[in-house]
C-alpha cells in the first residue's frame, strides 16, 4: 500500500513533469531531447469497406517504415463543457422574436440540459509525438531542421491515410499539458498569449539558476 501514500517530499510542478521550456513550437526536455506535437483527425476504420481497409493497413504500413523514428501516439478523451454552449443558447432564446423560433429554441435547451445531467459529453483528440534526442549540445535551428523534416514525413503520411493534420503551437503545447496537470484551472483560466510569455520567461530564468 506504500505506493499508494503521498509523497511527503514537495517539488515544483516543473520539476515533476520535467519540462524545461517551449520554444518555436517544440517542446524542450532535459537531457537534450525534443517534441513536437501533431494533432490529427480521427479515421473511422470500422465503417470501411474489407477492400478499403486493407489499402488503411498497407498504406500505414508503409508510412511507419517511411519515418524512421519512434512516433509516440496520445489520445485524449476530455469532457465538454456545456456552461458556455447552455449560455448562448439562453442568450438566443432570450433574443429571439420569433414566437415558433422560441418554441423550438426553448426545447432543444430543455433536452441539452436534462441530457447532461445524466450523461457526460465526451471528446476525443488525437495526437502523435515527434521526437527528437541529441547526445550532445546541438544547436537549435539544427534541432528545428531535423524534427520539420520528420513532422513533414508525418503529415505527408497521414494525408495518404486521409487524415488531416496540423502542429500544435507553443501556447498549445503547454496548454495540452496545463490541461492534463490543472483540469478545472483550466476551464476557470484559460492559456493566453501574455501567459505564454510570462510561463517562458519563468522557465528561461529557471534554467540561468
């Protein structure tokens, strides 16, 4: 059960997810490696026809032989919050004239709402990792070359398996991470570019202690 207990000794939160900066879009870890972030559109495999799959299996296939590095492969399921979305819709309800609009409007409010009540609303995001390690010091327009080479191998692959593709920006990085780590700050604050910056220079100036 010891494993269980909490740990009496108090670390930063930098320290325990061991995150050392973002920068131009890829995130920095200790001991000179790298990530950059892909976010891609899901692929309903189940509704495809047998001929249709077995092209989705060859055609991934081959682009896992084609990249020629460990890919890291995340999905996130996370619940919706429906605050904001029940908030418009009151906001319209309340706007419109229209005696049959406001009927109609008035329903779907009372469904949306009885509907969550019971059930949560779910999203799913995936995400593939691109990673990238340096044995020694390295420069890093050097690093930014080598890993832009891999994410375009990656979305090339994943246009072939008809799925779209687009890298996560610095201020996404860190909030995919802000979400993970702090769920409810999150929805009560979002990330903002001003909090991108103060977060970088919090980190920049963590790494000249």
């Amino acid at each position: 059960m010891s494993v269980l207990r909490k740990s009496k000794n108090k670390a930063d939160s930098r320290t325990q997810i061991a995150i050392k900066g973002v920068r131009d879009n890829i995130l920095l870890l200790p001991h000179g490696q790298y990530r950059a972030i892909i976010e891609v559109t899901p692929l309903n495999f189940e509704l495809r026809s047998e001929e249709e799959q077995d092209t989705i299996i060859d055609t991934y296939e081959s682009f896992l032989n084609s990249v020629g590095s460990n890919l890291q492969i995340l999905i996130r399921t996370r619940e919706i919050d429906m605050d904001k979305y029940l908030e418009d819709l009151r906001s319209r309800l309340d706007n419109e004239a229209e005696p049959i609009y406001r009927t109609q409007l008035n329903y779907y409010n009372e469904f949306i709402s009885s509907l969550i009540q019971t059930n949560k609303i779910l999203t799913r995001h995936f995400y593939i990792i691109v990673p990238y390690v340096s044995a020694t010091k390295t420069d890093f327009e050097l690093v930014k070359e080598q890993l832009n080479l891999t994410l375009d191998i990656v979305s090339k692959g994943m246009t072939r398996l008809g799925m779209h593709s687009r890298v996560l920006s610095s201020l996404e990085i860190l909030d995919l991470f802000y979400s993970f780590y702090s769920p409810t700050q999150a929805k009560l604050q979002p990330l903002t570019e001003h909090a991108l910056q103060l977060i970088h220079t919090a980190l920049t100036k963590g790494e000249r202690l």
